[in-house]
C-alpha cells in the first residue's frame, strides 16, 4: 500500500489533486484509516490514475473521463467521442490562427503608421429585427450625394412613425446598393427599429424584417459620417488581411445622433465570410 503522498509522487500529481478525484468518485484510495482519516492507495491503482491523466491531456472533462472509465463504451462511442474532440481542438487552433493573423496585422500597422489604430475592427452576428422603412435614390456613394437624400428621407420616416403612434425601439439603420439601373446610382433604405409585433400591411411606411447577418466586420465610427472614410479603409484593410471576404453591402446603426453630428456615434457593419 502507498500512502497519498508516496501515491501522489508515482502519478505526478498533486495530493490536493488525488482529494478532488476522490471527492468527486473519479479514483478513490483503497483504504481510509477509520480513525486518523489516512488515505492508501495499491501500486494497481496507477493504472486508473495514468489512464484519468491520459484523457484529460486530450482535452476531456473530469465527467467524461468518469463516463468513460466507469461506463467503459464500446469503440464506436469512444471513436464518435474521440472525433467531436478533434473537432473541437481544431475549430480552437483555427481560432488561435486567426488571433494571430490579427495580432500580425495590428502589428504591421504600428510599424508602417508608427502607432495603434484607432479603429477596432469586431467580427459578430447581427441578429434580424422589424423596422419601418423608406427608400430613396442618390446619384453615386459621394458624401455630396448621400447626405441630401438620407437626412430627409430619415425625417419624413420619423414623422410618419410618430404619426402612426408606433414606439421605436432601437437605432436606426441605413442601407444601401446599387440601383438597378446600372447607371452608378444608389438605392438608399433608411429604417427604424420597431416592436416585432408591428403588422407589416401599412400603407405610409413599410415594414419589413431586416435580415440577420451570420458574421459582420463590425467598426464604431465617431463624428460625422462624411469623414468615415478612415473607418471604411480600416474595415476593408480588416477583412482583406484576416482571411475574409465581404458578401454584401455595408450597413450604417447610428448608436447616438445628437444634433451636433460631431458627436455621432455609428456602427458600419459588413457581411463577411472566410475566404
């Protein structure tokens, strides 16, 4: 018989260690002095003990070790388990891959601007929400063209949601793509966020569920969006070194718009996927 500590040093793990495994019913010693409350364990058990560290170095859990120490699954349960596993591992290392890619890319930019950006480029899903929704035209994606058109086209929206006596319930959303005509003009879709509830048979606005994006290469821009250039070139400079590619339009959520447009705060979100 080997006393815990002696136990411990042969399966190089803690004594703290070898409590929890018995806590927990994982590996309990052979022996537990009635009186002094000693812990023994038989040189046999280093079997069990070596077999507990084994599959916790694949990355399983203390329970799934249990289950397969315990439960002893045939082999296609413990292929299946061992697959999900490198699943796992893999989907980690890609992650880790592209912390990397983005480590680098920060660090390419330091070296060429010679300090941080101040753009932080976020990749996440942007859930579907209903919005009541007016379009218009603008000649190109100038500034000089997108301005006139998106602030009356936000107004007259904003007036007929009040109107109607419908609650807003979140920021507002510009869209935009290519008009069809082929002619370099831009359909330009202002929206505002409104309770899923909302019937979508009005007349004076519509009402339509904009479409979830699964990943978006997500950046806040402050000040005005006619000096959005640097958040647009930091978005694109984002998704072409990180291995993405855009699917789609760009979309504008204005987070705050106080009338002095110095202190808007607004989110450009882009549709990416890996390339």
């Amino acid at each position: 018989m080997l006393n815990i500590g002696d136990f411990a040093g042969h399966g190089r793990v803690s004594v703290r260690m070898l409590r929890h495994y018995d806590a927990i019913g994982l590996l309990r010693p052979a022996r537990v002095d009635p009186v002094t409350g000693y812990r023994s364990y038989e040189a046999g058990q280093l079997a069990r003990l070596n077999r507990v560290i084994a599959l916790k170095e694949l990355g399983f859990t203390l329970q799934q070790v249990r289950a397969v120490l315990d439960e002893q699954p045939d082999p296609a349960e413990l292929r299946g388990m061992l697959r999900l596993r490198r699943a796992q591992l893999a989907e980690a290392i890609a992650a880790d891959e592209r912390r990397l890619a983005r480590v680098e890319a920060r660090l390419r930019t330091i070296e060429s601007e010679g300090t941080m950006s101040e753009h932080d480029v976020v990749v996440k899903p942007v859930p579907s929400v209903r919005a009541a929704q007016l379009s218009g035209v603008a000649a190109s994606y100038a500034p000089e063209d997108i301005t006139p058109v998106i602030g009356p086209l936000f107004e007259e929206l904003c007036r007929r949601v009040a109107e109607a006596g419908i609650e807003v319930v979140g920021p507002s959303v510009a869209r935009y793509e290519d008009a069809p005509e082929g002619d370099g003009s831009v359909v330009i879709r202002a929206a505002l966020q409104i309770a899923p509830a909302v019937r979508d048979d009005r007349e004076d606005f519509e009402v339509v569920d904009l479409p979830p994006i699964e990943e978006a290469a997500t950046v806040v821009h402050r000040g005005p969006l006619d000096g959005a250039v640097g958040s647009f070139q930091a978005l694109a400079r984002f998704i072409e070194e990180n291995g993405y590619r855009s699917t789609g339009y760009a979309r504008e959520r204005y987070l705050e718009t106080p009338d002095d447009v110095s202190g808007w705060v607004v989110e450009l979100q882009e549709p990416v996927v890996r390339r």
